[in-house]
C-alpha cells in the first residue's frame, strides 16, 4: 500500500501517522521526493483502517500495490535510486562503466587489466575471486589470495572494485575487501544468502538467473532490501533460451521492463550474455540505447591465456577502442560517458 501525502507536509506534520501505523504493526518506508512525499507500507496491510486514513488532513490520496514486490516498486519510490560508491556513481546520468578480467589470476594479470581499463575510461574494477563453475574440475578462482590482490589492485589505481560472493561464510572477508558484492546468476535464489546481505552496509549487484522472470529477479532484490540495505544494483545478463548461437540471449527488453517497474539501477553484461568478443560492442550500444544505466564488461591482458572465459574477454586495446565508440551512442540518448 502507498500513502501519498499532501504537498507541502513537512515530517512532524507525517510523524504522528507513521506512529500509528507501525502500531499496528506495519513497516513505513518514507520517501521524500522534489514535490511529493510518499508513505510506503510494507506487512499485513488487511490490518488498516482504509477510509479513515483517507480522511487525515496530510494525506492526499491511498493506492494499492498489486505487484509481490514493494521496496524495489517504482510506485513506492518514484525517483530512480543512485548509488554512490566512492567518487562513482551508479544510475546518474553519468553511465558506469565496470571492467576487468572474469577471474583473478596472479598479480601482473590484475594490475595490467586494473591500469589499463583505468586508463581506458572504466571506473570500477571487476574480478572475480570465487568462481562458481558448472565442472568441478575447472578453474575455482584464487578465493581469498584474489580479494587479497583486488584490494591492492584498488590501493594502486584508486578504484572501487566489485566481485562475487557465493557464500555467507565469507561474508565478513568480502565487507574488508570488496565495495560491491555480486550476486552471480546461480546465486539469485539463493535466500539465505540475500538475507546475510539485508543486512550490511555496501552496494549488491544482483545478477538475474538463467531462467528468471524479471519479477523473480524484483523478487530477489526484495529480500535484500527487506533487510535493510536499499542500495541494490539490477544486472541482466543474458537468459537461456533454445538459441545457441550466443551463450546466453541477452534481454533487451528487460532493460525498460525493469526501468519502468523499478528504481534501482540497471547494468547489463554484454560479455556473460554473448559469449563472443566481437559481440560485445553491439550489445553495449543496444543496452544504452535501451536505458541501461552502465555496463560490466570482461577484459584481459591475453585473453587467449585466460583460465576462464577467454572466447568473450576483449583486450584493453578493444575495450578502449570500445569506449571511445559507445560515446556517441551515451550522447544520443541523453547520457554521458568519460
């Protein structure tokens, strides 16, 4: 449910009626926008007496929420959501560019990548430590050792860096080292592991699984928020489909679709979504044309050498190239890009 108030209230004149709404039980979200202040009601809603919050004098006018999800609902929270994170912000009309290797490998191959797309225009580092892969026998990831050289790699280039988590156990490690947690594709639905991350004080990118619905992935992104932490990043990434031409279909339409029934942020992955380096570039440029509010795209000093994802991984000459050639494409639809 949603209490829009009148124009104008100020928070003493709306505290009384937030006071006696939690008596009963529910949680009030007050948003607070350029004109409109709006009351969002989270729990048993049966509860409330309709007709007589109608007839308080703040209140404008009562709506319902038919959707499951609430915190994330655009209805609940008008303005789309920045998130800042150091110096960069995400869902601006600055887009946000995150790049870097799939998986951390040794300390030359991290730095080389953290300075070049550095230098290339990236404002976020990516790499992944704990690597989640469909055979047991393929490369894991450095795991601790690689949050270890991705907090160095930050200290050296002065960049925030995100990177996956697959487990609560080592949530306490990745607060320490990391300023933005991923939650991988495999992960999305995995509860327990976004209800430890309600509950911290940093940015999650949420990663929609292989076969979500967009309002399973709003789903997802509510029980972080449930917890308290509001700072949630949206990332399609490609879903699967009878296709096989590319690893995964890249959503194009989610990107609105999300936009449109959410405020948080949008990044899409080109890289996870195509599979193929030579794509890349024509799905960034799809994404910004369509709203996305950044991009995570995997770059690697030799990505013939790289001991995961090679075939989608561009070189840092690419990936500059690549940025120079998605201005444009920022410009047309109102965005910048560095």
């Amino acid at each position: 449910m949603i209490i829009v108030l009148k124009q104008g209230t100020t928070e003493i004149e709306r505290e009384p009626l937030c006071k006696r709404l939690e008596e009963k039980g529910v949680k009030v979200n007050a948003i607070t926008g350029a004109e409109t202040t709006i009351l969002g009601l989270v729990g048993d809603t049966s509860v409330l007496d309709l007709d007589q919050i109608k007839t308080e004098d703040v209140v404008a006018r009562v709506m319902k929420v038919q959707e499951p999800f609430k915190l994330s609902n655009r209805k609940f929270h008008p303005e789309n959501t920045v998130i800042s994170v150091g110096n960069t912000t995400i869902g601006g009309n600055e887009l946000c560019i995150m790049a870097g290797p799939c998986s951390i490998e040794s300390q030359e191959q991290l730095f080389s990548a953290a300075d070049d797309v550095k230098a290339y225009g990236a404002q976020i580092l990516r790499g992944g430590a704990f690597k989640p892969r469909t055979s047991p026998y393929a490369f894991q990831g450095l795991r601790g050792e690689g949050l270890l050289l991705l907090k160095q790699a930050k200290e050296r280039t002065g960049m925030p860096v995100v990177s996956e988590i697959t487990n609560p156990f080592y949530l306490e490690m990745f607060i320490e080292y990391v300023d933005i947690l991923q939650v991988g594709a495999r992960n999305m639905q995995n509860f327990e592991l976004l209800k430890e991350l309600g509950h911290i004080n940093k940015p999650v990118m949420l990663k929609r699984g292989f076969s979500n619905t967009i309002e399973e992935l709003l789903m997802s992104a509510e029980y972080i928020m449930s917890g308290g932490n509001k700072n949630v990043i949206l990332c399609e990434r490609g879903i699967r489909t009878f296709e096989t031409f590319t690893r995964n279909t890249l959503d194009i339409s989610a990107i609105p679709a999300l936009k449109t029934e959410s405020h948080l942020p949008v990044i899409v992955d080109p890289s996870h979504a195509s599979g193929i380096t030579w794509m890349v570039e024509p799905l960034a440029k799809a994404a910004i044309a369509a709203g996305a509010d950044g991009l995570m795209i995997e770059v690697h000093p030799q990505p013939k050498c790289a001991a995961c994802d090679g075939a989608q991984s561009l070189t840092p000459t690419m990936f500059g190239e690549i940025m120079e050639r998605l201005k444009p494409v920022a410009n047309a639809v109102g965005r910048t890009l560095k």
